[in-house]
C-alpha cells in the first residue's frame, strides 16, 4: 500500500514553499494533522484488506511542494509526524509487517531516508531516516498496551523476554512532558534513554553536520522518570524482573 501523498489539506497552509520557515509552530500542527489522516487511512486499508491479509507499507512520505523537494523535510520540524507515523504502524503490527516513512537513498530529493552528497562528503539521515533508524534499532518482538501516557507524548510499545522498549515522541512543540514509567506485574530493574532532541526545532541536516540528529544515550534516573522536550522523538528501554 503506498501511504504517499501525505499532502497539506488546509487552504491557507504553510506548508509549501518556504512559507513555514516564517511561521514554524503553525506547520508543526498541521504535519500533526496530517499524521492523524494518515493514522485514518491506515484503519481504512486494513478494514478493506480483510481481517488477516498482511499489509506493506511503501513509499510513507510526505508530498510537500516543491515536489520531492521541500527542504522542511530535512529540519526536525519533520519529527513529530514520522514518529507518530511509526508509532501507527507499530501498534498494528498484527497486520502491517514491513513499513517505511521515506523514499530510499539519493543526492537531491528530501523524501529520502539518506542523502548522497555530490561531488563526495559523509553520506548523512535526514530527521525520518534518522528516527526509523533510531527505532528499528530499538524494538522487540511482540506488541504490548500502553495504557496510560502524560498528554503530549505518543507511545507505543513492544517486548522481548525481560526487556520492554518504548517509542516516545513530543508532540508539543513549546512544552516539555515529565513521565515516570511501570510496567504492570513486573518490577523494573534498570533502563536507557536514546534520544533526538534538538534544542531548536528547525535544526536540519546538512553535509556540514551529518551527525545532528544522532540519538544521546543515558541512563535512567533511579526514580524512572524523564523528562521528554519539546520536539523530542526517543527510545526508551526497560529492564524488569
């Protein structure tokens, strides 16, 4: 199923162009928008699939104007809509089984996952490579609820043996969310944080910075509390007993 042509649905949006570099909090809402049109397209393809067809997702990114080619895609204003994005697809992975939010490699278009510099230079993730590398690398192997989350974060959930891992993303793009977390009937015993967050949303990715949204790791406080900044996209992994 090609979830492509993610496209900005108001009127007046500043979504196209450049004009969201003047009005940045504005295109954050809309691209949350357009993750929770994404989340009913998602529904209406598995409804019409069939209760046991697997699903593949392909193509997952967004279609901003200039085609191909808008360069929002490359800041981290991206975040909060290919997180939420992955998050869908995680929670209903009785039925989608492979998924992706970008294009694949290439020197120009910003839908992709990485970019090729050209003449040479480091090859370097934009914010929706970035963050599926960050979660792919930090998942389990069954599903599991969430059942409760501070307002502001998207969860979602899986496991492996003893180890829970959580993918977390901010969606406020002003206000930071504290969060404590339990695992029901089971002690938690440790954990590590990986986290995206730029103290500047618009922050991007660029040849001169190939690194910038390469996941910091630390340790979980001893009272298992976080706190999650405003834009921030994590991977949280738990240890119970």
């Amino acid at each position: 199923f090609h979830m492509m042509g993610q496209s900005p649905q108001r009127k007046d949006t500043v979504l196209g162009g450049l004009r969201y570099q003047r009005e940045p909090e504005r295109a954050w809402a809309e691209l949350l928008e357009l993750a929770d049109r994404q989340q009913s397209r998602l529904d209406a393809m598995i409804e019409s699939a069939g209760p046991r067809m697997p699903i593949a997702i392909t193509e997952g990114h967004l279609s901003l104007p200039p085609h191909n080619a808008n360069p929002l895609l490359l800041e981290w204003l991206s975040a909060a809509y290919h997180a939420r994005s992955l998050n869908a697809y995680l929670r209903r992975g009785d039925r989608v089984k492979i998924a992706t939010i970008a294009d694949f490699e290439g020197s120009r278009w910003t839908v992709n996952a990485m970019l090729l510099p050209v003449p040479g230079g480091a090859c370097y993730l934009t914010p929706a490579g970035a963050i599926a590398r960050l979660f792919r690398h930090h998942t389990g192997t069954h599903g599991i609820t969430v059942s409760h989350t501070p307002e502001g974060l998207d969860v979602a959930a899986t496991k492996t043996a003893n180890r829970v891992f959580l993918h977390i993303a901010n969606t406020g793009y002003r206000r930071s969310v504290d969060a404590r977390f339990s695992v029901t009937g089971a002690a938690i015993t440790g954990g590590r944080v990986f986290q995206i967050a730029p103290a500047d949303l618009r922050t991007a990715a660029t040849p001169e910075q190939p690194q910038v949204f390469h996941p910091v790791e630390s340790a979980l406080s001893s009272d298992l509390s976080w706190r999650f900044p405003p834009g921030a996209v994590a991977a949280v992994e738990l240890e119970t007993s």
